[in-house]
C-alpha cells in the first residue's frame, strides 16, 4: 500500500511540473525570440487590435453559441440583454471594472428572472 501511494504521489509530482513546463514554454520562447530582435512598426501597429478581437470573439462566442457550437441568434436573451447594458455602462463610464462586474450581475439577475 505504501508503495502504491508513493507512486501515486510521483505521478502527481511529474504531472505537475510537465504541466508547468506546458504553460512556461509558450510564453518564455517569443520573450526569448523577441528580446534580441527589432520589432517592425508594422507588427506593432497590428499588435493593437488582438486583444480587441480576441475579446470580442469570446463575447460573440459566448452571446450566439450552444454548447454544441451551433449559433443561435436568440438562444441566450439575458445574455444579449446584458450586453447591451454592459455596452452602455462601458460607453458612459469608460471603465472595464464597472462595465464586468455590472455585466456579471446584469447576467445573475437575468437568468434569475428569465
């Protein structure tokens, strides 16, 4: 028994640095590719609309698709309607704090009512 919990617990042990090797490589390789090397302007102008579009992707996504990835116009209305509000407090108050934790709570009353 003893020895069937060690190897359980080295299993976890290199199950959890593989793990962080996993998630440390992606990241430190372009840091490591990048440092030496000048940067066109170009990439860097490009660079500016990722984080947008990547945001939106995961707003739409998450508006206009099931769990079973078929899109649905109006399959979610609380989310819809609480993007709306977000998109209104955002507009007025400039601030992504705000404008998340009022979408989060727009969504548990929503969906609590709808």
């Amino acid at each position: 028994m003893e020895q069937l919990l060690s190897n359980k617990i080295v299993y976890h042990i290199i199950v959890i640095i593989l793990a962080a090797l996993a998630a440390f490589i992606p990241r430190y390789l372009p840091v490591l590719f990048f440092s030496t090397r000048k940067i066109p302007e170009w990439f860097n102008e490009w660079m500016k609309y990722v984080p947008v579009s990547l945001f939106a992707t995961l707003v739409v996504k998450g508006i206009f698709l099931t769990g079973s990835y078929h899109f649905t116009l109006f399959g979610y209305p609380e989310r819809i309607i609480a993007a709306v509000i977000v998109i209104v407090i955002a507009y007025f108050t400039r601030s992504m704090s705000i404008s998340v934790v009022a979408g989060l709570v727009a969504v548990w009353l929503l969906s609590l009512a709808l």
